[in-house]
C-alpha cells in the first residue's frame, strides 16, 4: 500500500524527528510550518535517508485560506495521503500576575483551532476515500491545569477530546484517530524550562515511538513511558493534593 503523510509543525523538534523517522521508513512525504529554510534543509534530508516524495509548504496554519489550501495541494501531489498528523504547536506561559490573553490566544488558535481544521479538512478528503489515519499531537499537561500554563493545558484538553469523539465517530468508516500525548521531549519547546524535567527524552526516541503507534493504529500513546502510569494518576488526584504537589513541582520546572 502507498505510505503518505501529511504533517504540521515539521520544521523542528518532535515533527521533524518524525518527518525524519518517516523519511527512514520510506514514506511519501508533505510537511508543513513557517520556516521555508528549515523545511527545505528537512527535505534534503529526508531525501537522502529513503523518502522519494517531499513536498514542503511554508505555511501559518492559523491562515485558514492559505492552510486548505496547502493541504489541498499537498494530498494532491501525494497521490491521497494515507495519514494526517496535526503535530503544530506552542505553549503559552502565563504568569499570576500578568494578562495573559495575548499568547492564550496564539496558543488556542495553533493548538486548538488550527489542529481541528487540519483535522477536520482531511477527514472529507480520507471519507471520500473510505481510509486513512488522522494523527493529533496532544500532550500530558492536558490532564490537569498545569501552573503557569493554563492555555496551553486547556488547548491540549480540548485537542484530546474532540481526537476522541473522532476516534468512536469514525471507527466504522475505515478512519483510524490516534491521539499522542508526549511528556517531556528535548525540543525548543522545552528549552525554555528553567527547572529539571521527569524523564527528558530526545525527539528520535520519541518520533520512532510514535511513528509506530501510528503505523499500529494505536488510540493512544505516551512517551516517556513512565508518564503512561502518571497520566491516570494526575487525572485522579483529589484537587488538595494537585495544588499541594503541583504548585511546587510544575511551576519550578516552568521557572
Ligand atoms: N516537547 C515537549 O516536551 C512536548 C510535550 C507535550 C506535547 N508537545 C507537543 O508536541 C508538538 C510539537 O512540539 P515540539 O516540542 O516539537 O515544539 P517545537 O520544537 O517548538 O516545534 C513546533 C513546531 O510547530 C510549528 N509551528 C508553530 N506555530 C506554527 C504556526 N502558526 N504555523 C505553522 N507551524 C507552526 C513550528 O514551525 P515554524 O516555527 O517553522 O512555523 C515547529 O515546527 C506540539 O503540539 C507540542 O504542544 C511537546
């Protein structure tokens, strides 16, 4: 069967280790962020270590016109592509005492609006095809409201939850959705933590184990492993215990 991707945020951390793993393992590729020089390096790359298709598209995914119509011409080239994986993404820090609308909003809009209609535009085009894998990059700060980063944790509660409603809606019509939920992945994205994070792991590990739930169609996966076990255990603490704990942990990781 012809293996294509379509994925955002490809230029750096977590989506490049993934466009990379992909490129390995002989994927038709079409990635997708802002930074054209970095996609094009990602490309050349790709290339080198087993991808024959790379198509990149320098794109804010925020720019609904411009975003479809990317997608558009990405599945096109593609041939139909088998897999979606809406991996874009910022964290928006906010501190008690300041306003922190502004990067709310960019986090809401990149985590949430534009992951859906991603999500949501290759969905007619898998239906009509009767196939397909939509991918969506959630993470563990969805659990709980993590201090300091309100946005970010309620933007990626939002992301799992639509991923599961479309998980049970489109079981039946051939569609796979597999939600992936990093924990801590040395990325730029984490570069600006100050304190030390449980269990860092290095975006290769990650990507290899993620590009494997994918091609396993797995609902869920988590990496590190251990954060596996702290998911259910973060979402079952009495609310005392959360702020007691997380007050400290969380907030001095975040700096
Ligand atoms: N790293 C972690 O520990 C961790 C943990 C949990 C979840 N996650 C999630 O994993 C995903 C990837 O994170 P990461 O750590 O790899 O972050 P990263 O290294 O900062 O990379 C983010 C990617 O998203 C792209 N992006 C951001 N805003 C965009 C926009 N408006 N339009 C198009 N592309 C945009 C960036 O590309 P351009 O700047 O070139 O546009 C970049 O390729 C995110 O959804 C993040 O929330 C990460």
């Amino acid at each position: 069967m012809k293996k294509s991707v379509i994925l955002t945020g490809a230029s750096d951390g977590i989506g490049r280790a993934m466009a990379l793993e992909l490129a390995r393992r002989g994927y038709s590729l079409g990635l997708i962020s802002r930074r054209l020089e970095l996609l094009e390096q990602i490309r050349g790359e790709c290339l080198k270590i087993g991808a024959t298709v790379v198509e990149i598209e320098s794109v804010d995914v925020t720019d609904e016109t411009r975003f479809e119509a990317a997608l558009d011409s990405l599945d096109r080239s593609l041939g139909g592509a088998e897999i979606f994986v809406a991996n874009a993404g910022v964290t928006g820090r906010s501190c008690f005492d300041e306003n922190a609308w502004p990067s709310a909003k960019q986090t809401l809009l990149v985590n949430v609006m534009a992951a859906i209609h991603g999500l949501e535009a290759m969905k007619i085009k898998m239906l009509a095809r009767g196939r397909g894998t939509l991918v969506g990059v959630s993470s563990v700060a969805g659990s709980r409201g993590m201090p300091t980063g309100g946005a970010y944790s309620s933007s990626k509660a939002a992301l799992t939850t639509h991923l599961e409603t479309m998980r049970v809606d489109l079981k039946s019509m051939g569609i796979s959705v597999v939600t992936i939920a990093p924990g801590f992945i040395d990325t730029p994205l984490t570069k600006k933590n100050k304190g030390k994070m449980p269990f860092l792991m290095q975006p290769e590990t990650a990507a290899r184990i993620f590009v494997t739930a994918i091609e396993k169609k797995k609902a869920w996966e988590i990496a590190p492993r251990p954060y596996l076990y702290l998911y259910p255990i973060l979402q079952m603490l009495p609310r005392t215990l959360f702020d007691f704990i997380l007050s400290r942990t969380y907030r001095t990781i975040r700096g």
